[in-house]
C-alpha cells in the first residue's frame, strides 16, 4: 500500500564557513537527506547570501537561504528534522505546509 504525500516547502540558512563544499553541493546534500526520507524535490530557490536581522554569533553574520519545495509522507518532517541537526551546513531549517 502506496503512502500518500503531502506538498512541502522548507526554508534553509546554509553555513559554508570554512568548508570546501560549495553551496550547490551542500544543496546536493539537503536533497539526499530529503530523499532519504522518502521525499521528492519539486523545486529549488536559491536566494543567495543575506545578512541576519539579529546575529547569535558574531563570526556568522549572514547565511546562503535557500527554499526547496519537496512531496514527502507525514511522518517524514520529524525524521527530516532529526537528520538535518547533525549535518552542520545547515545552520536553520523550517519546514511547512505548502
């Protein structure tokens, strides 16, 4: 029996600091974790580097947003989640309905 999904669209702040990833390979490394969780990526923005209206860390002032739209089962966002906080490229996700 064939799990329904539901439309998603999830907002991410990448951190690259002093990595020797770039951008669109930690976006290849989002779109692993999505699929990992038996999620299909509809569509990517990626909206560039923009600085933080309040900064937490004063070494990390501006992060690289980037929203992806992505089809996955209900049960998916948790497990997504819990993957996405041990990956440290990805400094903040939200994720909600779309």
């Amino acid at each position: 029996m064939t799990q329904t999904k539901r439309n998603y669209r999830a907002a991410f702040i990448l951190d690259n600091r002093g990595k020797e990833d770039s951008v669109d390979q930690i976006i290849e490394g989002v779109k692993k974790e999505i699929a990992a969780v038996q999620g299909d990526v509809t569509a990517i923005e990626n909206i560039g580097r923009r600085d933080f209206a309040r900064k937490t860390d004063a070494k990390f002032p501006s992060g690289v947003y980037v929203n992806i739209s992505f089809a996955a089962p209900a049960g998916a966002v948790a497990q997504l989640h819990e993957r996405l906080r041990l990956n440290d490229s990805v400094y903040r996700a939200l994720v909600e309905n779309a």
